[in-house]
C-alpha cells in the first residue's frame, strides 16, 4: 500500500467512523429545555466535537490497522474483487 492510498484509506474510514459517532449521545436544545434564539430547536444542545474527534480517531487507528494488515497480508487483492474476469 503506497502513502498515498493509506493516507486517502485513513481519511475515507476517519469520516465514516465521525458520521456514525456524531448521533451517540446526542441531545437537541429542545429536548435539553434551552433554544438559543435564532437556531432551530433541533441544534445540538452540547455538540462535543472534540471528544467525538477522539473517538472516532481511536476507532479509526484501530480499522485502519485491520483494513492495512489484510491488504498488505496480500489475503485480499484486486483478483478477488475481480467478479467479471476483467482483469484476465
């Protein structure tokens, strides 16, 4: 796996895992009894940004560890993924 790819593989799983942590423990300033005025009440009432961003980036070292150690193993390459026989 060139930098490249591992860079662009690290940032694809880094937004996947952010996307699926931003709604845990989530709370809307409405369910919280405070609306800022001139925000809808469906904002978060406490966003914790940074400690999702941890989150996700300990989640995301941890996949990426997996998804690096099978493509470079070699156990799954672009022949496996090759379903039309394109390649050949």
């Amino acid at each position: 796996m060139t930098i490249t790819a591992a860079i662009v593989t690290f940032a694809t799983l880094w937004f996947l895992v952010l996307f699926c942590v931003l709604p845990v423990r989530f709370q809307s300033q409405a369910e919280a009894g405070h609306v800022v005025p001139g925000t809808p009440s469906s904002a978060p009432a406490d966003a914790q940004i940074g400690r999702k961003a941890k989150i996700t980036t300990y989640i995301t070292v941890l996949a990426f560890a997996v998804v690096y150690g099978i493509v470079v193993s070699g156990w799954i390459t672009v022949d496996n993924m090759d379903v039309f026989n394109i390649l050949n």
